[in-house]
C-alpha cells in the first residue's frame, strides 16, 4: 500500500512537471513570434531561471543594440556612431560604427592635407607644407639676395606662353590621382581583407578591376586598417561611393 503511494505521488509530480514545462514552451513560443523587446522582457519575469532565460536575454540585448544602431544611421552623425560605440564597444554593429567614424574623420580632412595612406610628404611626391614651405622659401630669399650682388648676364628669352589647354591641364589633377576609403577596422588587416571579399562579391561590376590596399593607421585607441582603392579619376571614385552610399555602405572619397 505504501509502495503504491509512492508511485502515486511520483507520478503526479512527473505529471505538474511535464505541465509546467509545457506552459513554459508555450509561453516561449508565443514570445518568439511577437519578438519584441516588451515580449522578452515580461517572459524573464515569468521564468527568471528557466530553460529559455538564456535566450531570452541575448535577444532582447540584440534588439535594443538594432534599435540604437538605427538611431545612429538615421542621424547619420559622427556624434551619433562614437555615442553608439561608447554604448556597444563590442557589439554586432561595432566595426561598422568604428568604419562610419573613421570616414567621417577623413572626409573632414582638409582638401591640400596629404591622403591617407601617405606617410610623410617627401615619400609622396607632393610639396612639403609648414616648416618645409617657410624654410624653402627662406633659402630662396638668400638665394635671391646672393645673385642680386652679382654682374648681371643677359637674361635669357622668356618661354613661350603656355596656350590654354595647355594651362588648364597643368592645373588639373592628374587622371588616377584620386582614391576611395572603403572602412577602416580596429581587429585586424585581416578584417579589411574580409570586408573587401564580400563587398566585391556583392558589387563585382562596380568594383571590377580594382586593387585594395589595406592601410595602417595609428590612434589614440589602437591601429586602424583602412581599406582604400588608389589610382581613380574623379569621376570613377565619386561614382563609387555614390552607388554604395545609396545601398548603405560606408565609402569616401580620397582626393589628392
């Protein structure tokens, strides 16, 4: 009789058992369909240590990471991305804020800066500004002063004038002088090398022909690689970045 009991009563606990987890299994479903953060957030207080907490808790962070990130692109601010990173330094969104950043930074350089990816302005081929600019100037005037103490020879035949294609192309940037900078990564050139292999598969007509090289940047925060495309006219590389600016990719425009 006592044995009989027994298995009575385990069989009643199985029973309020299988209920409850069926209620809980339910109650899960029924919120993974509304998938709101509302939905999640009532569930964990139903069920603060159940099978599904677990879950419950990474979706509900997912879902208000997506809705700061859309916050973000919809200001579409360098305020608004370095807010998002302070919030989700290591989040889904971060790398794209951190790239979004590092364009904003760029394209707020000024036009006559040296491009990125230059190191200094004597390996780049371009005129030296600053100090280089008054000390040059300053050995021009001693130079100046110099051969005004001495004789005179026959100043030579000034050159032709130059006709005016010929003056405008002289004030025209070279075709292929131009650039663009497609991300910019904190992990890894590895990163940049990624991020190049899918968008060359999504875009294949758009970037067919290109070389990316990957560009190392040092910051307050750590080294940036940045993916840039060199050698571009103007046309191409605004055409560029204009396409992928209208399907939500980060890109800009280096200028030389």
């Amino acid at each position: 009789m006592i044995k009989k009991k027994a298995v009575m009563g385990l069989c009643l606990a199985l029973l309020l058992g299988s209920s409850g987890c069926s209620r809980q299994q339910s109650d899960w479903e029924k919120t993974r369909a509304a998938n709101t953060t509302d939905s999640y957030e009532q569930f964990l207080k139903k069920y603060p240590s159940g099978e599904f907490t677990a879950q419950a808790q990474a979706r509900v962070k997912e879902l208000y990471e997506e809705r700061d990130w859309q916050k973000a692109r919809d200001a579409d601010t360098q305020e608004a991305y370095q807010s998002f990173l302070k919030q989700y330094p290591e989040g889904k969104w971060t790398e794209e804020a951190r790239i979004r950043v590092e364009n904003f930074t760029l394209a707020q350089a000024p036009s006559n800066a040296t491009p990125a990816g230059a190191d200094t302005a004597n390996t780049s081929g371009k005129p030296a500004t600053g100090a280089a600019i008054s000390s040059g100037a300053a050995a021009a005037t001693a130079a100046a002063t110099a051969s005004a103490a001495k004789p005179r020879a026959a100043a030579p035949a000034p050159p032709p004038a130059l006709t005016a294609p010929a003056a405008q192309a002289k004030n025209t940037a070279p075709a292929g002088s131009y650039g663009i900078q497609l991300g910019a990564f904190k992990s890894s050139a590895a990163a940049a090398d990624q991020r190049w292999t899918h968008l060359e598969k999504e875009y294949p007509k758009l970037l067919a022909g290109l070389s990316p090289t990957v560009s190392p940047k040092k910051t307050a925060s750590g080294t940036l690689y940045r993916l840039q495309v060199a050698g571009l006219n103007e046309k191409r590389a605004r055409a560029i970045c204009n396409s992928l600016k209208a399907k939500s990719q980060p890109c800009v425009t280096i200028h030389p």
